[in-house]
C-alpha cells in the first residue's frame, strides 16, 4: 500500500478497495491522471486507486512524475522529546534532498546536521518512506520520496536553524507539544510518520 500526498489531500494505493471518499478501480494509467486531476481540481479530499498488481500500479504512476528522493530524521534526546523545526510558518522534521552517490542514511544524517547544527546524530535504524507530490514553476510534476529514520542525540545541545534555506526555529518538542502545536501547524506526511514511529514504541 502506498499513500501519497497531493496539496494535502491523500491519494491511496493498495491492492484491495479501501473505505476513502472516493474509490477508482485500476484499468491503466488513464485511472491513475484520472485521479490526480480529481484531487487537484475538485474538492475530493481522499481517493483510493486499487487493483491486483500493486506493483504495476506504482510502476504506472512513478512514470507521470520526475522522483526526487530526500532523507531525514526523527531526532530524539534522552528527554523522549523530538526535534523539530520551523520553516515557511509551519514545523517540520529535518530532511533535504539526497546528493549523488551518497546513501540514504548518510543523506539523513547530513541533512539533519546541516538543518539543525547538531553534531554526532546517531542513527538507530530505518522508519518508512513517505511520498508527495508538487508542481515546479516550471509545471514540471514532482514526486518526493522521503526516507526516514530515527536517530538519538545525547551530546551539547548546539542546535540552531539553517536561515539559508529558510529555517527560522529549532526546538525540541514533547509528545503534548507535538499534538497541541506541531500537528495544528505541519504536514500529513509527517504527522504520518511520528504517529507510525510513536506506535512502533508502543
């Protein structure tokens, strides 16, 4: 199954039907510009597209998008508090893009150091992948495949933000925190992705 975000709203692959606001059975990849132009242009705010051979659904739909693939991290302290930071009015987790011939966890590890100017990040191990979509200025279509990871930092707290690339704040935040603060102010992905890691801790 995959879920993939478009302006916000989610669009859900899988193998069987699901019960979403609106369901496409896969034909070919008409059924998938079908569903894109359902989610962009009317007020549809969830679509599933299914069918048999998920792996040629996906195969289908990565062929209507240039792929940048990105990496970043779930930064905890001993506290059990998160690092977040703040870019555009929104919070966010640390990611960026990966560079040539570096590996995911490499990319993730140079992202978060560069965002949040922490040193000696330890990365535990791999959370999941989480996709959106955007349109360059160019009308270019955009499919971004984040990798995730969790990773522990236990040394002197020399966070602060990347104002280059637009970072105005960096904080580490607590579990109410993140439902009372963050989660009004950030993204479905990475609400996705917090919400999966803190039910792995479980």
């Amino acid at each position: 199954m995959y879920k993939v975000f478009v302006n916000e709203k989610k669009l859900l692959l899988s193998k069987h039907p699901e019960e979403l606001e609106k369901k496409l059975g896969y034909e070919n990849y008409t059924t998938l510009e079908i569903a894109l132009d359902l989610l962009e242009n009317t007020s549809v705010q969830e679509l599933n597209v299914y069918g048999e051979n998920l792996d040629e659904i996906w195969q289908e739909f990565q062929k209507l998008f240039r792929i940048i693939e990105a990496a970043g991290g779930l930064v905890n302290n001993p506290e059990g508090k998160i690092l977040f930071i703040r870019r555009l009015g929104k919070w966010d987790l640390p990611k960026g893009k990966m560079e040539k011939g570096e590996s995911r966890e490499e990319s993730a590890v140079r992202e978060i150091e560069e965002e949040t100017g922490l040193s000696d990040v330890e990365l535990v191990q791999f959370i999941n992948t989480t996709y959106h979509i955007y349109v360059e200025r160019n009308g270019e279509k955009i499919l971004k495949c984040t990798h995730w990871f969790e990773m522990n930092f236990d040394g002197e707290d020399t966070s602060k933000p990347q104002i280059e690339e637009g970072i105005t704040e960096v904080a580490w935040k607590t579990t109410s925190e993140i439902e009372n603060e963050v989660f009004p102010s950030t993204f479905k992905n990475i609400k996705l992705i917090v919400k999966e890691f803190w039910d792995s801790k479980k």
